[in-house]
C-alpha cells in the first residue's frame, strides 16, 4: 500500500491491472450470458418443433383408435350379433351361443378388417345396455355385469363418439383413456354404447423417443393429478404426491410455453411445455442445462482466458509508459499548487510535445477559460431551470426553488391512464436499436402532444408503456373526460402509424379515477410521480384489458356514462382485486358529439 501512495508509476499499472481484470471479468461474463440465452432459445425452438411433431403423433394415433371403435361399431355383423345377445336371457344356451357368436364378429372385425397392429392398441373392447349402463359383452369377461350408469364414457357415448380425458381407473387407480360411441341395432335403435380403452404404453413410446431431445433430454406425459403416464413410474415411491415443477404446474393450468427452471427432481432444465386439452395430459421435454448450456461455458472460458492473457502484456506497456508520463507531471503539479493558493497569473511549463505537453498547455488555457465559465455559469442555470420545467409541472418546479424538501400532496378525484403497445418488443427484437428507438419516439412524441393539448400530466415512461394522469397538480373536474378523449385519440394514433410504416401494432388502455398522492422523489433523476390504490387499479386495467381496447373501471364509467359508449364486460378477476365491475370504452355518443 505504501509503493501505491508514494508512486504513480505503480499506481497506473494496479489501477490498469485492477480495470482490465474487471473489464475481462465482466466481457466474459455478458459473453455467457448472451451465448446461454442464444443457446437456451436455440433449445426451446428445438424442443418446441419436437413437441409439435410428438404432439402431431400422438393425434394422429388418437385418431386412428377413435375411428377403429367408430367402424367396429358400425359393422352390421356385430350390430345384428349385439342385437341376437341382449334378445337371450342370461345364463342360457342360446346366451352362451350368442356370446360366443358376438365374440367371433368382433375379433374378425378387429383383427382382419383393421390389422393386428392397430387393434392391439385397445386394450378392452366392452358394450354397455341402454338402460343402466350394464356391460353385457367384454374382451374382460371379469367385467362382465358391471355397471357404468355414471360414467363419462357411457352418457356420453350415447349421444355421439366420445373421447374421455385421461382418468384414473376406478379399480386400479390408473391412468385410462376411453372411446366410447353409440351402438345401434340393424334398424337404427339404440342398443348401447360401445367403448374402447386405448393402450396408453403407445402413447407414452410415441414421447419417449429421443428424436430431437440429445442425449440428457428427456420428454414424458403427466396427467392432472401430477402423476407420470407411464406404467414404469406411474404412482412411484419416489413421488407419493405427484410430480411437480413449474414447467408442470403451467402446462396443467392450460397453458403452453418454455423456459428455464427446475424439473420435478429438482435439477435446472432447459424446457418445453404445453397441454393437450383433448386428452388432460400435459407434455413436457426438457434437458438438463448443464449440457444444454455446456458450449456458452467452454466459450465464456475461453474468452476469459484469451482476455486475462492480454491484459499481462499490456500490463507490461503500460508500465513504461508511466515512466515517461510522472516527469513533466511533476511540473505540473508544482503550478498547480500556487494556484490553488490563489495566484492565477501561474502557468505551466511545457516541457515536451507529447501528451503530457498537450496537458500543460491545456491547463494554461483552462485557467485563461476560467472567468469565462464563471460567466456561463448564469447562463447554465437559466438552461438548468428550462430543463426543470421539462421534468416537473411548472408549480412543483417553483416549489422546489423556494427550498421544499419533501414535496407530497392529497388528491381527492383524479383520472390515470395506462397505455402499453402490446406487440412492440416481438416486433422491435429483429431491428436496429436506433430504429427501434426512432418509431417509440414517434408514437410517445405524438402521445405528448395529446397530453399537452389536452392539459394532461405526463408522469413517466417504462419502456413501451405510457401513463399520464388529468387533475394533478392542478385539479379540474373534468379529468375524466379529458382522459377519455386522450385514449380514443391514442387508437388513432396506433392506427396512422401502423399505416405510415406498415406495421400490426395494438395498444391495450386502461384508466381508473380516484384519490391519490403525488410528490418528488430522489435527490438525482427525480421524477414527479404518484401513489395509491387507484393508480394500482388504473394499471391493472390496463395489464388485463384487451388488445385494441380501453378498459376502465365502474368509478369512471359513473364519470362518462352519460357522454360515451361502453362494452359492459362483467365482473372480472382483476389481479390483486378480486372481482371488479368493468367496461370497454367504445367512444362519444352521437348526440355528445352533436353538443
């Protein structure tokens, strides 16, 4: 520490050490990070054509089982063969000869007109009564005389061909999937139903491929009690409760997508997930993210490496040069502090032609500089307090000059308004950022101008989102209509760019009036904001409004109802809110304009 503060040759080389260590440091690690999130997306786009074409598959074999029972169903032979058996009273010998009969037509059916391979994936093919669902012929003879009034499959099948969700078997707790359809006499009366459980093993081989998932990747089917479709792992000691991840959880609450997260085993995955509705399972493929994300480390590695390497060797440089540097700093140094003593009619010597020379003639003329900038200084300040006016409203700026520290006031009725471009950030992601900058320059700048002329208090901008708010810091008491306004003149604004430039963008509006809170914050890059729940309600509107539209809530309807159209959208589940009463701003009635 003490060759540090006694020499400046020393002090270049650490400080230029320390710097470019963690130069390096950081260039290798945005390195990382950009290659592993290219080669995360790079693995979502993969696992997602692989989930489609499985997704493909696994319809594809759906439909095949469905139009089997269709057509087995539809065979006269076995029409006529049902129709001669529930005709027999059970137990007799013309009972059995029926049975037996029905038995024949059915394994021809299957297995001669449709082919081995397709009839083995129905694992049991039973016929159920009409009335109270009996099952009066079964491939399982053992369920023969049950009962299936209540089930899915059978009050269903009566009306048309039904494929039942993946359930849990009553008897075993297995995961089942049944095809049911209506069976019909050779005159047309309903029998019965006949349906089918189709061997799920099929559908679990169709997902277990490995196609497209590499080595360490994996792809499985769970069903919506969290429990793997498969009769390896169905019901494991492993998971007692069912098996559980984010990517699971999603898929089973309806929704499809891909990330990085943590599997059911607790390890970080690189993964894709979406839910099949048709058939209640979810289907999730996932690797693991330590192979996933192997290339972005041996990069990140080696760019650290190449990176520390340099900055050895310039190390070594940059210490000779700090030799040639402290000679004439000196010099310097010992004007210097004469005028920090007060004597400005000091100057510097130049004692060479290099940069340290360029530096004594530089102060030279920073002193001569001096009392000029002590002159623009009041010129600074007016241009400072221009500036002022452009960040805060013109009263709270006077405010601030007098010496108010803290700076909060009440506001009993005021209207926010939200405004998000919904499809901005998809479409900005393959243009440059300086375009990308210029067209959200031109939307806000027009977005200001409304504001402006409509006497409305900008408040900030977050990215492709916009908010202003009417009745602050000057209250009025059409704020409400003043913000309405504002909205249907930002659809047309969306509208003539989309126009001009060829684009698809949408906006989504939502606006809330009610009491709020307004002041400054910070001490650097203050902003003039505002707080309260109704400004949480005004951007809740906003985040699950609908695209194209402006949602608003019941309070601002009571403000507008009598000038404006609406869309009564119900009660809504509103994040944080519970049930809220909402309307959809259409625009000014006929006879508002009129006025």
């Amino acid at each position: 520490m003490g060759l540090l503060q006694q020499s400046l040759k020393a002090r270049m080389t650490a400080y230029f050490l320390l710097v470019s260590v963690l130069v390096v440091v950081a260039l290798a690690s945005v390195t990382y990070l950009l290659a592993a999130e290219t080669q995360k997306e790079i693995a979502i786009d993969q696992f997602d054509l692989t989930a489609d074409h499985k997704e493909f598959e696994i319809n594809r074999y759906i439909a095949e089982q469905i139009t089997v029972v269709r057509n087995i169903a539809e065979l006269d032979e076995l029409r006529a063969a049902a129709d001669a058996l529930l005709a027999e009273e059970t137990g007799t010998a013309a009972y059995k000869t029926a049975h037996f009969q029905l038995a024949e037509v059915l394994f021809l059916s299957t297995f001669l007109d449709y082919g081995s391979a397709t009839a083995s994936d129905l694992t049991e093919v039973f016929m159920m009564t009409r009335v109270g669902g009996r099952v009066f012929f079964s491939t399982q003879p053992d369920d023969e005389g049950e009962y299936r009034l209540n089930h899915q499959y059978f009050v269903q099948g009566q009306k048309e061909t039904f494929l039942q969700k993946v359930y849990p078997n009553p008897d075993t707790a297995a995961p089942t999937l049944t095809v049911s359809t209506p069976l019909l006499s050779p005159t047309g009366e309903l029998l019965g139903v006949l349906a089918a459980h189709v061997r799920l093993s099929v559908l679990v081989e169709i997902v277990s491929r490995q196609t497209g998932l590499g080595e360490s990747g994996e792809a499985y089917l769970v069903d919506a009690h969290n429990r793997f479709i498969s009769p390896e792992r169905f019901g494991h000691a492993s998971y007692p409760r069912g098996v559980h991840s984010q990517g699971i959880e999603t898929a089973l609450q309806g929704h499809n997508g891909a990330g990085l997260y943590d599997n059911y085993a607790g390890e970080p995955v690189i993964g894709s997930y979406r839910w099949l509705p048709e058939l209640g399972l979810a289907l999730i493929s996932e690797v693991r993210a330590s192979a996933a994300l192997a290339p972005a480390n041996r990069f990140g590695v080696m760019v650290l490496a190449v990176g520390l390497l340099a900055v050895g060797l310039l190390s070594i440089g940059i210490y000779l040069i700090a030799v040639r540097i402290t000679r004439p700093i000196s010099a310097v140094t010992e004007t210097t502090l004469k005028i920090s003593a007060g004597d400005l009619t000091q100057t510097a010597p130049v004692l060479t032609q290099d940069e340290t020379g360029l530096l004594a003639q530089n102060f030279n003329q920073m002193i001569a500089r001096l009392k000029k900038t002590l002159d623009d200084l009041a010129e600074e300040r007016e241009r400072s307090e221009h500036l002022l006016l452009n960040i805060l409203p013109a009263p709270i700026a006077e405010r601030l000059k007098h010496g108010e520290d803290t700076i909060a006031d009440s506001f009993s009725e005021v209207t926010i308004l939200f405004a998000d471009i919904v499809n901005f950030t998809p479409m900005s992601a393959g243009l440059p950022a300086a375009e990308v900058v210029g067209l959200l320059n031109e939307i806000f700048c027009e977005f200001d101008s409304l504001s402006e002329r409509r006497g409305l208090e900008k408040i900030k901008t977050i990215g492709d989102a916009y908010m202003v708010g009417a009745g602050i810091p000057i209250p009025r008491d059409d704020h409400a209509e003043v913000v309405a306004e504002t909205a249907l003149d930002m659809l047309d604004v969306i509208a003539c760019f989309n126009q001009r430039h060829g684009k698809t963008l949408s906006i989504r509006i939502g606006i809330n009036s009610g009491p709020v809170v307004a002041g400054v914050i910070g001490t650097k890059k203050f902003i003039y904001d505002i707080w309260g729940d109704a400004v949480n309600t005004a951007s809740r509107m906003e985040s699950q409004g609908l695209k194209g539209g402006i949602q608003i809530t019941e309070v601002t309807y009571k403000h507008l109802k009598d000038d404006y159209e609406f869309d009564d959208r119900g009660m809504v589940v509103i994040k944080g809110k519970g049930e809220m009463h909402t309307y959809m701003l259409k625009g000014r009635k006929e006879a508002a304009v009129n006025e």
